[in-house]
C-alpha cells in the first residue's frame, strides 16, 4: 500500500477541521475546535483498485502564513484549499494561500473546496469565480461538512489527481 500526505490549506474557520472529521470519521460538530500546530489524519481509500493511505495534515488556521506553517507543507503530494463561501474575506485574496505552496511545492494537484454551502442564505460565491478556478486546472467542489454534501467526492478527485500526477 502506498501513503500519499496531503494539506489542508485556508483561513480560520473556514472548516478545514469539519471536512476531515465529515471525510474521516463521518461525524460533524458545532463546536468549534481550534487546531494547535498541526493534526494528522488517517484514511485509507481505493483509486482504480489500487489502495491508498491519505495522510491528511490540518495545519493550525489563520491568516498568515508563517514560514514554519510553509514547512509543514513539505511533502504534500496534493493539497486541499478551503474557503468559506459565505465569507468572501477567505477567498478575497487566494493568491496568498497559493504563493507559499507554490513556492514549498511547485506544481502539485488542488482541489479548491468552497464549504458552508448548507447555509444556503448566506451563500455569496459566485459561479464564475468557481469558473475561473477550475481553468487555472483546479478541481472544485462546492461542499458542506455539516450535511456530508460533496465531502467524499472532493478528497476523492485530489487523490485521483494526485495518481496521475506521480
Ligand atoms: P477551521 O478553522 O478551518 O478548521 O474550521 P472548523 O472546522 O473549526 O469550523 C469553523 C466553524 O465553522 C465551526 O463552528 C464549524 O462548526 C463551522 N462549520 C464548518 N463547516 C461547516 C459547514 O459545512 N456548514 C456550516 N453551517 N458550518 C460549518
């Protein structure tokens, strides 16, 4: 079996921490958890019959990203990038999550998650920033860590990428 690390990447609260409990161990809770330095988390799952053991780091959220934060990207053979759909504030300014990867791991399979979309009247992402993501040949996925909505199927296609990319 091969392991595969892959990054959780975006700004507080966005739900990094929601979508790994959703994915890992299909559980949500309301209370809100601040991750301290960094949580690995284990699940194995089938890409083409082969088995792989994703490896997924949920590095401590905020807004600056710290050279120590950068280093914990190391090694990252995919990242997952969140942002709050219904905080424009998280996804205002990607580019600023993207240089340090960019830069830690030049290029490398992302899957863009724009989450909270349970909150459907509060909902402000629109469909052509979704557009210009996926031309910049991102996956994206509009998910919620609340109701379960797209979860799978989003670390799903980064490990399908991430296949292909080796
Ligand atoms: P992180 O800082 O990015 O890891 O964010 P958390 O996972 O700790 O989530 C921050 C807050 O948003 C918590 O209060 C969560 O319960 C809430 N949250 C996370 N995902 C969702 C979602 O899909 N829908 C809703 N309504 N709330 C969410």
């Amino acid at each position: 079996m091969i392991a595969k690390k892959i990054c959780m990447v975006g700004s507080f609260a966005v739900g990094k921490t929601s979508l790994v409990k959703r994915f890992v161990e299909s559980i949500y809770s309301e209370k809100y958890q601040t991750t301290i330095g960094v949580k690995i988390s284990k699940k194995s799952i089938t890409i083409n019959d082969q088995l792989i053991k994703l490896l997924i780091w949920d590095i401590e959220g905020d807004d600056v990203f710290t050279e120590l934060k950068a280093n914990y990207l190391r090694g990252s053979s995919g990242i997952l990038l969140v942002v709050d759909g219904t905080r424009p504030k998280s996804y205002d300014n990607l580019q600023r999550l993207m240089s340090p990867i960019q830069r830690v791991l030049g290029e490398v399979p992302i899957v863009l998650i724009a989450n909270k979309v349970d909150l459907i009247q509060e909902w402000k992402m629109d469909d052509s920033f979704l557009a210009d993501m996926a031309e910049k040949n991102m996956g994206t996925f509009v998910t919620s860590a609340k109701d379960g909505t797209n979860v799978d199927a989003a670390f799903q296609d980064l490990a399908e990428k991430m296949m292909y990319f080796d």
